[in-house]
C-alpha cells in the first residue's frame, strides 16, 4: 500500500512553511501508528544533489539565470527528491508532507516569468516519476499581505523570489486562481490564509484528518 502524499502551496508569505510545520507535529500526536516525514522544494531532506540545485536557485547572488533555465532545474532538483525520498517513503506507507511541489513550477515559471504552463507541465510530468499528490492544500493570502509579512519576519529567509517586484507576485497570485478553476481531480483545497494562525491551522488540519481517515480508515 502506498502511503498518503500531501502538498502545501501558496503565494509566499501565506505561511506554508509555519502550517506544515504545526500539522506534523499534530499528525505524531493524533496518529502515533503511521509515520509522518516532512520535506520541502526545491531541494529534499537528507538529498545532497537536490539541496545543490536550491542553493543555485534561491541564492541571492545569482540574479542573471535564465528562466528556461530555471525551470528545468527546479523540474532536476524535483526528479532527485522524488527518487531520494519522496517515493522511498511513500512505498514505506508513510505520510510524506511536502512544502510546493509542482504546482508551484506552473505559477512561478509557467505564469510569473510566462514561459506557458503546458510547457513547465511537460517539463515536469517527465521529472516526477508519476507521483501526484493526493491532496494539496492550498493557501491563499493576497501578495501584499504576504510581502508585509515576510519583511515583518527577520527570522524567515528571504530568497531570490521573494525580492521580486510586486508585480511578479501578483502574477503568482492570479495563477493560482486559475489553477483552482482547472483543477480535474478536486484535490486542491483552498483556504484563507489571511486569517489569524490558529484559524487556519484549523481549517487545514480538519483537510488533512479527513484523508487520512479515507485512506488509512482510520
């Protein structure tokens, strides 16, 4: 049986990193029986190669790549994490919590730097070995809200897309909205992330106990 593989998208700022941090730490709790192992992208836990290609990508100094060449090595470092450790854990029956996925290559790349979204897909239905979320939560908080809060947060670290032009995030933002319109499957759930935290945590919690439930019947 192959375990239960959830994402986590948002404009930044929307506190994907904060939520999925909470709802980990949740799942130990409330369900001590099934194992829950938390990731991000671009790059991957305990996966040097991946980890390599994000420095390259979300470092500060590098301000001139070009953007096809950006897609494809978010699209190489996504292809290296799912093969070091999202699908070695998913065939373990696990719980795999992923920060972005490929949702997020679609409205940065796809939309924001406008390189076409059957583009970025192609690029990556290539690098993802098949592996599609079951769920994605999605959180939605306007990119002024969200530019207000990562400049608010001295702890969070600021990187190369997240020093883009307002307009760039607005972008982002729209593209989102489009994605939630075209989505085939059902499986994006959105939720306001403009809210107080313990209000979204909430929301995004009861999501994610429902599927769990459906899937382990539990």
């Amino acid at each position: 049986m192959r375990g239960l593989f959830i994402t986590f998208e948002g404009p930044d700022g929307s506190g994907k990193s904060t939520i999925i941090k909470m709802v980990g730490e949740q799942l130990e709790k409330d369900f001590p029986q099934i194992k829950v192992d938390l990731t991000r992208e671009p790059g991957g836990t305990n996966n040097k190669i991946a980890e390599d290609i994000r420095q390259i990508l979300l470092n500060n100094d590098t301000y001139h790549i070009d953007y096809h060449a950006e897609a494809l090595l978010f699209a190489a470092s996504r292809s290296q994490h799912i093969h070091d450790f999202i699908l070695p854990n998913l065939e373990k029956n696990h719980i795999v919590l992923c920060d972005r996925y490929v949702h997020s290559s679609l409205v940065y790349q796809g939309y924001g730097r406008e390189l076409g979204k059957d583009n970025i897909w192609s690029i990556n239905a290539f690098a993802m070995h098949g592996v599609i979320p079951d769920l994605t939560v999605l959180l939605m908080a306007d990119p002024a809200i969200g530019i207000a809060r990562i400049n608010q947060n001295s702890l969070r670290e600021v990187n190369r897309l997240d020093k883009e032009h307002i307009s760039f995030h607005q972008k982002v933002y729209q593209a989102y909205t489009d994605i939630i319109k075209d989505d085939p499957t059902k499986s994006i759930k959105v939720i306001d992330a403009e809210r107080p935290l313990a209000q979204v945590f909430n929301d995004v919690y009861q999501v994610i106990c429902a599927q769990i439930k459906n899937k382990y019947g539990i």
